[in-house]
C-alpha cells in the first residue's frame, strides 16, 4: 500500500500539531514560576501578544471560505490562541499597570487591525486564491513578528549572560515546528506557510 501526497502531508501536518502543541505549551514553566513568585519579574508579555495575533490571523487564514481544507492550520491555532490568552492573563494578575497598560494597548491594536484585515477580506475579495493570497501575507508578516519577538529580550541575554528569561524549551519547539511547518508546506506548496516557517 502506497501513500498519495495528501496522506504523507496529513500525517507531516497532524506531526506538525503535535510539535506546535509543545510549542505553545513550553512556556507553562515560566508561568508556573509567576504563579509561585505572585510576579512576572523580568519576563515580557511582548512574545504572547504577537503570538495571539498570529493565531487570530492563521484561523481566519483557514476558515473554508478563505483556504479551503486547512482543519489542522485552524485546530492548532485555535488551542494556541486559548494557550497564549491564559498566558496573558498571568501578565494582567501578577505583572504591573504598566504591563496591563501596555497588554491592553497591545490588543486593542491587534483587535483593530484584525478587523481592516477582516473586512477588506471578506469585501474586496472573492475567489479563495485571491482571499487565501490576501491574509496569507498578514500571516507571514505576523509570524515573522512572532518569531522575532522573543529577541526583545535578547539585550538582557547579552546584558547579563544569562538565559534564564529567554527558556530553551522555547527555542527548541519553535526549530521543530519550523522544520515540520516547512515539509508540510512544501507537500502541497503553500507558499504563506512555507514563508513564516522557512
């Protein structure tokens, strides 16, 4: 019995969901720390924040009237969105006003531009190639920004040589993420998922 490429791919994606999975549960240490601290100390809310744009974008990206038969791009997303809430959430109870000020101000922007994208979307465009094309390139550039947003933090690595607020299990799922996302993109080429992961 010989697999077709759609079967390799399902099976490569269903891998990639599992990995994405890790991904989005690899900071739970972090928050466990916050939690017994009652503080957010030097940790950033900066990664969560672009990471819950990020899964708002790749859900609508997969919704059947934008990119037909992308269950596992919403699936995925939509766990990481409730993930990347709760995570919020610690930053709300356990970090400062200037945190919630700044969170606030975050998502309020998030939610704004998520609507022109939306709108425009949904209004100016009318085949799948053209709507998938249109929010696909919001979803490379919010990935790319998801993925660089960790090195916000990057000046105090250097500054203190020390990781300690910088987690290699981070690190580690989102190499294997990209590597899976990659191959799974290139089964049946996608160029928005190839990009972001590449």
């Amino acid at each position: 019995m010989t697999m077709d490429n759609m079967q390799i791919r399902t099976i490569v994606g269903i891998i990639g969901n599992v990995i994405s999975f890790f991904l989005f549960i690899s900071p739970a240490p972090t928050f466990w720390r916050i939690f017994k601290n009652k503080s957010v100390e030097e940790f950033k809310p900066d990664p969560y924040l672009a990471c819950i744009m990020n899964c708002c974008l790749w859900i609508f990206y997969g919704l059947p009237f934008n990119h037909p038969k992308s269950t596992l791009v919403v699936t995925i997303n939509g766990i990481g969105l409730v993930l990347e809430v709760i995570y919020i959430g610690f930053f709300i109870r356990y970090g400062t006003k200037k945190h919630w000020k700044n969170i606030t101000l975050w998502l309020l922007a998030e939610a704004v531009a998520f609507g022109i994208i939306a709108t425009v979307d949904l209004t100016v465009f009318h085949t799948h190639e053209a709507r998938s094309t249109f929010v696909g390139s919001f979803c490379v550039l919010f990935g790319v920004i998801m993925y660089a947003s960790p090195l916000t933090i990057m000046w105090k690595v250097m500054k203190t040589k020390s990781v300690e607020f910088m987690p290699f299990t981070l690190s580690l799922a989102a190499f294997l993420n990209g590597v899976c996302w990659t191959t799974y993109a290139l089964l049946k080429f996608d160029i928005n998922i190839l990009v972001k992961h590449f």
